[in-house]
C-alpha cells in the first residue's frame, strides 16, 4: 500500500469510527479505532522509511573512498 492509499484509508477509517460512535455502536467504533492507530503507526513507518531511502539515495562517496 502507498502513502498516498493509506492517508486515504485513514481518512475512511476515522470517518467509519465517527459514524459508529454517533450510532452508539461503541464495540464497532473501538474496533475501527483500533484499526485506525494500526493504520497510523504504518503510516509512520513508511514515511520514516522513505526518508531514510531519499537520504541514502543522494548520500556521494567521499573522496577518500574513491582512491
């Protein structure tokens, strides 16, 4: 899943939990909740591996490796 698709599916899941909390379906809303911060925590993950992989992409050797 990218980025992108799992801001989008986090979007859907709060919207999915907000609708089961106002229809008092409170074991439902705890389980998209959970879901939700699942989510999240992929979402972070991600972002921190393509950061490391745009920094190891541009890092150059230093002169000193090269002779």
């Amino acid at each position: 899943m990218t980025i992108a698709e799992l801001k989008q599916e986090i979007e859907n899941k709060k919207t999915e939990a907000r609708s089961f909390t106002n229809a008092k379906d409170l074991e439902s809303a705890k389980k998209a909740m959970e879901e939700l911060r699942m989510l999240q925590e992929t979402l972070k993950i991600e972002e921190e591996l393509e950061q490391s992989e745009i920094c190891l992409l541009y890092t150059s050797p230093s002169p000193r490796d090269c002779s």
